[in-house]
C-alpha cells in the first residue's frame, strides 16, 4: 500500500506542476505532439507508435512498445500581440504581449501483460492559452468611458490564462495483425483573466460579479480515447483514434464569462494515420486529425451580437472558433544503431475569423504551419535521449474591432498575430530492450 501511496502522491504532484506551467497553442490551442518524438514530426506517428506517451494519441499503440519509461520536458515560447488603429474601446498601436517562457512536462509507462496485451498510463498537456498585455499601455479611449485605468479594455493589466492537463490510464489487446486500445482519461483545467471589467461594467454579462480579476480556478472532468492499429504488412501500418469530448466541472468564478455559466468542455478529436517504411531504415508518417472547437459553445460561440446580460449565457457570446482539419507529414531515419533523426511538417486550418478578431486578442491561437526536427540518440541498449525543435511561423488575422450595442466599428482594424517555437529533451528507459539491428544501405 506504501508503494501506491508514494505513486499516487507523485503523480498528484507532477499534475500540479503540468498544470501550473504555461500553455500550448498550435493546432488552435492543443498541443503539436505531447512528447519530444511527436513534436519532432510535427505531430505525425499515430500508426507507428514507439513510445508510452503515444497512447495520449493512439492507445493501441501500447502493445508495440514493450516495458518503458519516458519523461519529457519543454520550453515553449509563445510570442503574441496585436496591432489596432481607428479604435474606440481597445488600445490602438502595437501591443505585444510578455511572459514568452513556459515549462512544459510530460511522463508515460508501458506495461506488457502477455505477448499481445499491455497497459499504460500518461500524464500530458493537451494544451491552453497564455496572453499578458501591461496595464500601461496607453488607451486615450479610456477618458471617453471616465475609467482611471489604462490597458487594452480599460482595466489594468489584461489577459487571460487556461491550462490544461491529461492523465491517461489504458489497455491495448492485439488480436493478429489488429490491436485495439482504450484510454479513460481525467483532465484537470486551471483558469484566470484579468483586465476584463468593462463587460461586466456596462451590464453585458449575465454574472457581473463573475467575469474577471478572480484567482485562478479548478476544473476536473473525464472522457475517453480509444484508437485501433493495423499492421497490414510488415512495412505498412494504419491507424485510426478518437477521444470523446473531456467533460469538465464549470469555472464557478467565470461564470458570468464562458458561455453556459463557465463551461470549458474539451472538444473531441477524430484522426486516422499511415505509416510506410520506404526503405528499411527510413519510414514515413502522414497523419489527419479533426478537433471539433465549434461543439463547446464558449469556444465556438461567435462574438457578436453580444446584449446586455447575454455573456456567460447558454448561447452567450464565445471566442467564434470553427473546427480545425491537421494534415502531418513525418519522415524518420535510423541512421546507426545509435542515431535516429527526424523530421517533419504540418498545416492546421484557421480557427479564428475576422468577425471574432477583437475578443481573439485574449486567445491569438493562430499559427497554421509547423515545422518540426529532432533525434533520438541511444546511449545503451536501455537508454535513450530526445531532442526536438518545432517551430511555427507568425501568422496574422485581421478585422474590426466590435462595440457592444453598436456593432462592428468600420472606422477600424485589428490585426492579431502569434509565433512559436518549442525545444524539447526527453529520456526513456527500457527493460529488456534488445539490441538493434540496423540494415546498412
């Protein structure tokens, strides 16, 4: 029972720490792989699993891994702001936002029960959403209100900030040349805004009280993935996973915020994934994920008409995201019996539109091209190190800024933009592990 103890009591206290560090953004504001490998790829290799952090994407991938160990940490860099002019709520100019660095961490094990069965848990982040604009920043529409205060709406120091952090607990069952896995999985959200007070104080949300500048708050909630795995030959493998929405506890201090009294549901995903060794030691991964964004009212709400105490309604205002397709693409070379490189390159649709531009200023989740590098170098027959680099150019969404009971503002122009670049180290440790056996060409 000790032992359990001292398990359970780590793993409460590595879910603490995943919650307390920053955010992910990519694919809208999921994360472009959970471990170093992924990331790597750019977010491919469902159908060719080869760590237990992979049954956070597909967990029937658990019984090709054998007895692991791995653990991952990453730097994410998230630089974001916006540029304004002709406005007159939100601060015109260039504003960036700071606090670029976060710590990101992620754990999995794999347990073989028989030849053709195993388990796994994972602890990940699937994501979140950090912006921090200064309460100086200028605001000269701010005497048009007699407000005392500066900043982007008016109320001080600005932003909003959402983490989220799975735990994962499967089992995969291999049946020939098909393996099917589950995954239950809880979820734990930590989320704050600030500078938010102008909606509550013209009476636009149906919870004043609740709308901004409160500590952080908990959510918990629970769902499941599921993923089957078909090794069709030797050389070709195919993939297909899920994972229902993650419903969540509501943000009882936002309540007069998120549409439906603070709900912030997870949304579903459905993905399917190839994988295709081209050549003995260089195989290729292409994989499809869609992430239902517009089935969770606060996220896929549009902005506008936003009415006198419609905010933190049912059918409230929200963030007007629409759903995002990912196409991945991921070549991987085994180089030596010590080298593996990688590489890879992926594209998500555009979540955010002009019309929902002004409010997007909080959630600027608008990068659409990843590119991703890395290695594995295996020190032993036992242990190995990851590196990798994924990198997001700056995009940019523009539109008119709105203002309650008067509509979108024609006189002027927000233009929001966000560039990433994550690097992440990783170590596994496997029991048994036998030695590679590399095909020279």
């Amino acid at each position: 029972m000790k032992k359990w103890r001292n398990l359970l009591g780590a793993s409460v206290a590595v879910m603490a720490l995943a919650t307390a560090t920053g955010a992910h953004a990519t694919e809208g504001y999921f994360v472009e792989g959970a471990s170093a490998r992924e990331q790597s790829l750019a977010g491919a290799g469902s159908a060719d699993p080869s760590t237990a952090i992979s049954i956070s994407e597909n967990p029937a991938g658990l019984v090709d891994v054998g007895r692991q160990f791995n653990g991952d940490i990453s730097a994410f860099m998230p630089w974001r702001g916006y540029n304004a002019s002709g406005t007159m709520l939100t601060a015109p100019g260039s504003v960036d936002s700071y606090r670029d660095i976060f710590a990101i961490p992620a754990l999995g094990y794999s347990q073989p029960l028989t030849s053709d069965s195993a388990f796994g848990f994972a602890m990940v982040a699937n994501g979140g959403m950090n912006t921090t604009y200064s309460g100086g920043v200028a605001n000269p529409n701010c005497a048009n209100f007699r407000s005392p205060m500066q900043g982007v709406f008016c109320n001080g120091r600005t932003g909003v900030d959402l983490n989220q952090a799975l735990i994962y607990g499967g089992y995969a069952q291999r049946f020939g040349n098909v393996s099917f896995g589950i995954a239950p999985v809880m979820s734990v959200q930590v989320f704050s805004a600030y500078g938010l007070g102008a909606f509550s104080a013209f009476g636009l949300s149906s919870d004043p009280t609740n709308v901004s500048n409160h500590s952080p708050n908990y959510s918990v909630g629970g769902g499941i993935r599921a993923g089957m795995l078909y090794h069709v030959t030797p050389d070709f493998s195919l993939s297909i996973d899920g994972s229902t929405p993650i419903w969540n506890t509501k943000f009882q201090d936002y309540s007069g915020l998120f549409a439906g009294g603070g709900s912030l549901d997870i949304p579903a995903t459905i993905a399917a994934g190839i994988a295709y060794k081209l050549m003995p030691t260089l195989t290729m991964m292409v994989d499809y994920k869609h992430i239902f964004y517009s089935l969770v009212p606060s996220i896929g709400n549009q902005m506008a008409p936003i009415y006198p105490g419609s905010m933190g309604l049912p059918n409230g205002p929200g963030f007007g995201w629409r759903d995002v397709d990912v196409i991945a693409v991921g070549f991987e070379w085994k180089y030596s019996d010590r080298l593996t490189l990688r590489t890879g390159y992926s594209y998500s649709t555009q979540p955010v539109t002009a019309q929902n531009v002004m409010l997007n200023i909080l959630s600027p989740g608008v990068v659409t091209s990843h590119i991703g590098a890395g290695f594995t170098y295996n020190v032993n027959q036992n242990s190995s190190f990851d590196f990798s680099a994924l990198y997001s150019p700056r995009v940019h969404v523009a539109g008119q800024e709105y203002i309650p009971g008067f509509g979108y503002n024609p006189m002027s122009n927000i233009n929001i933009w966000l560039e990433e670049l994550e690097l992440s180290v990783g170590y596994t440790y496997h029991w048994d592990q036998p030695k590679a056996v590399v095909a020279k060409y």
